[in-house]
C-alpha cells in the first residue's frame, strides 16, 4: 500500500502547491480511495482528514460520474501523468467545472501501473 505522505506530495506536486488545502485534500482522497475504497470509514482511518470533506468527495464523486458501479471513469493515469485530469475533477467535486462528458471506465492495468510509479517516487 502506498503511504499517505507519498500521495499527499504527488498531489502538491500536481497541484504547485507545498500546503494541502481543501483541494489537495480532495486530490488524496480520491488517490488513496483507489487504495481503500470508495468507503468514508476506511477513507477517514487512511487519511485522518475531516469527516465532511471526504463524504463531499465521495458524495460528488459518485455523483459526476468519477465513480460509478464500483469502477472508476477517470483519467487520472494517461501519459501526461494525468494531472491536469486529476485537477479537473478536484475542480468538479468543489463546484467550480461540471464534467461534459463521462469517460469510459479505467483499465486496471492503467491504475496499476500508477501505482507502481508513485511506490518507487
């Protein structure tokens, strides 16, 4: 599993930032849920974050399609990293964009191998 802080300095980075403000945390919790689940309970033990931003995130995130029928519909792990993308939808759980299209659901092998690249960052 990867720890929290390599999530939360991928996120900064992503973001341009060295303070995890409420964007930032929404950009962990929706990392870290391909780790636990899309689960509050197990979401709040992994974290430690506040109660309210991550059933926001995950309320929204279900809501706007990031997640839906237990699979993901993200772009999170294309070849640019997926920054911009993973920015996009922290946008789109905080209000400020609303997706116009709903991507098709992300290859496993895609998510895996993120993963591997952010266990050896």
């Amino acid at each position: 599993m990867i720890k929290l802080k390599t999530i939360e300095k991928e996120v900064m980075r992503i973001s341009g930032t060295k303070k995890l403000e409420e964007a930032e945390k929404i950009g962990v919790i929706l990392l870290a849920s391909m780790q636990v689940g899309m689960n509050i309970k197990k979401l709040l033990s992994y974290t430690g974050y506040e109660r309210e931003i991550i059933k926001m995130t995950v309320e929204k995130a279900k809501e706007n399609g990031l997640y839906r029928a237990g699979k993901y519909a993200v772009e999170w792990f294309e070849s640019d990293g997926g920054g911009i993308a993973l920015l996009c939808d922290i946008l789109t759980i905080q209000g400020f964009l609303q997706r116009a299209w709903k991507p098709t659901p992300s290859p496993a092998a895609s998510a895996a191998s993120h993963t591997a690249r952010l266990s050896n960052a």
